[in-house]
C-alpha cells in the first residue's frame, strides 16, 4: 500500500550495484527499512544527499509487513537541512546522533513523542550556531527518557556517586567500575533536566564534555544497544576536545 510519511535518516547501506537500503525512523510506522533504486547512479531520480544521516525527509513508499523492505516512491527534504551537510562539526555530531539512534530505537510502531523529540532536535542542531559542543550530551539524556531508561535521583553529598550500571545516584561507591566519581557525577547531574534550548545554562571544558560522553556511551551500551559499540563519539571526541 502506498503510504506518505517524514522521517529521519538514520543509516545507509549500499545494496547492488547501484541503490541503497535506508534505515529511517518514520513518523507513523516507527523504525523501518527502505530500498532506493539508483541513487548512486550519476543520473539518479533521487539525490544522494537526502540519504544522508540525520536528514529530514517525506518518503513515500510501498509499505508491505511489517519488518519487510518497502520500495519508495518519491521522496523529499521536509524541511531541507541548511548547515548541517556544509559545517564539519555539525555533520560530526549528526553522525554520533544517528549512529546512537540506529543503535538504540528498535520499535517498528509509532511514537509521536520520539519521533518529534528527534525531529525537532534536528532542526535545533542545524539552526542554531552556539549548541554543539553541548547539544550532543542533552540530546542523548533526553533521548533516554524517552526510551525509558532516564537516570535516576540528583546528585547531592550524601548521594555523590553515579551508577552506570543501575542508572541511579547512590551513596557508596559500586562494586564494578561503571560509574562516575564525585566531580564528574556534579558536572553530569548539571545536565539533567535541561532541554535542548537551554544550552547556554551549562559550562564545560573539553576534558569534562569527552570524560561525560564517554560515560553516556558507556551507559546507552549497558542499557539498551543490545552488545553493539557506540564508534563515532571517538572521532567526535577528537573533535570536540
């Protein structure tokens, strides 16, 4: 059945000799997989660049079962990103994004409030020039809660360890190593509950942003990636420090 739907791209594989298969999280069917003929054709119907990851799209496809490959139809930029494809940076950080999100969003159902946390986050990434060495911190905690593994309780002296593990703050410190010390569980509870517009409310340098992601990559590979590594937040690491 022909269906149209937005999505957000979030992974591309190349398939024969000159398509793609597109994993995208969609707005009414959740997370679903998509065959583009041709694009890597020199003369494709389609643009390359709209199959890239992060990228804002209307697709409409041929939508079978569920889990089945759907063959699309048309497609377009909804909206069209504007700095994100031409900023080395940015492009850096939506790769991060969309590597988290391949990695952790498994549901092929909808879910109006994901889908238009990421949608929006994505706009807010590519418009908005102060954020990114900080947006990818927020975006990633908030996309916890939203896939019900938010961390639990704040930080306070009597509650100065973070868990990884349990996903919790706790008094003593954990018998395994998957947890942050005092200072970096402070600089870490700093970040909860700001949302993605309130950035500029929290400062920190590059050794406390790398030793934060580094713990959030840890924590979404405890808690929901299923065994998979989390690789680009090395280079995006690099980057940023």
């Amino acid at each position: 059945m022909l269906q149209k739907t937005r999505a957000v791209v979030l992974d591309i594989t190349p398939y024969a000799e000159a398509s793609v298969i597109v994993k995208a999280y969609t707005e009414t069917l959740g997370l679903q997989s998509f065959l583009v003929n041709g694009v890597r054709k020199q003369k494709a119907r389609f643009a390359n660049n709209l199959f890239q990851p992060l990228t804002l799209i209307e697709v409409v496809a041929y939508f079978k079962k569920q889990g089945a490959l759907h063959r699309v139809s048309e497609v377009s930029a909804a909206p069209p990103l504007v700095h994100i494809p031409y900023d080395t940076v940015k492009t850096t950080v939506a790769l991060f994004l969309a590597e988290v999100l391949y990695r952790s969003v498994r549901e092929e159902e909808p879910n109006a409030g994901l889908f238009g946390f990421i949608h929006h986050a994505v706009q807010i990434l590519d418009l908005h020039p102060e954020t990114t060495n900080r947006f990818h911190l927020v975006f990633c905690l908030q996309l916890s809660r939203y896939l019900g593994f938010y961390p639990g309780g704040r930080y306070d002296a009597k509650c100065p360890y973070f868990d990884l593990k349990e996903g919790v703050f706790r008094e003593s410190r954990p018998m395994h190593p998957y947890f942050m010390d005092h200072a970096l569980s402070r600089q870490f509870d700093q970040l909860l509950g700001l949302s993605l517009d309130d950035l500029q409310d929290i400062h920190l340098n590059a050794a406390e942003r790398t030793a934060i992601l580094q713990s959030i990559i840890t924590y979404f590979e405890l808690h929901q990636t299923q065994g998979f590594s989390i690789r680009s937040y090395e280079v995006l690491a690099e980057l940023m420090g």
